[in-house]
C-alpha cells in the first residue's frame, strides 16, 4: 500500500484547483495561418492528394466561422459515402474532414 501512495499521491483538493488553474492559463498552440486557397485550387489539389500516395499537410478551421486553425499530416481518402478522411501515419488514426473547412493543402 506504501508504495502505491509514494507512486500515485493523492491530489488535495487545493492541489487539484491550482493545477487546474495552471492547465487554463497557459497559452495554446497557434500555428502560422497560411492564406486561404480557393475552391478550384482546394479540389485540384485534392484530386491529386487522392491519387498519389504520399502524404500531405493540411490545414482546416476549427470552425466555420472562426480563424482558429488546426493541421493535420497524413494520407488522404474518400470513402464510399464521398467523406474526406485523413490517415495519420504515426498512429494510423482516421479523422474525418469536413469540405467546408479546409484552408490550405500542402503535397
């Protein structure tokens, strides 16, 4: 039991509320906003992305109505109900893009 505790400390509760506190406050990750490509150039380098097999950087809003940006690396697919999935190659991780939101692909 002794050694359980020495491994696996129990938290107070002031402990936990300062940690908190701390997860809160410190800054986000932001990644440099790349200029926002347009429909024809997102589809042509879809397309592309689609047909060769390497994997590519892409760049999508968080939301549709706001400039907080997320990147995702990895091979892209479209499945059979034409949803645009990225595969990352380290955890083999499926993510579902939506159209809409893509900013910026890099091949």
């Amino acid at each position: 039991m002794q050694n359980f505790l020495t491994q696996h400390p129990i938290e107070s509760h002031r402990q936990q509320l300062i940690n908190s506190i701390k997860n809160f406050s410190t800054p986000k990750k932001r990644f440099p906003v790349k200029h926002q490509l347009s429909a024809d150039e997102i589809i042509a380098r879809l397309e592309l992305a689609l047909n060769t097999n390497s994997p590519v950087t892409m760049q999508i809003n968080n939301s549709l109505l706001s400039e907080d940006v997320a990147n995702l690396f990895g091979f892209i697919y479209q499945n059979n109900q034409g949803q645009i999935l990225v595969q990352s190659p380290k955890t083999h991780k499926m993510t579902s893009v939506l159209p809409g939101t893509i900013r910026h692909l890099s091949i």
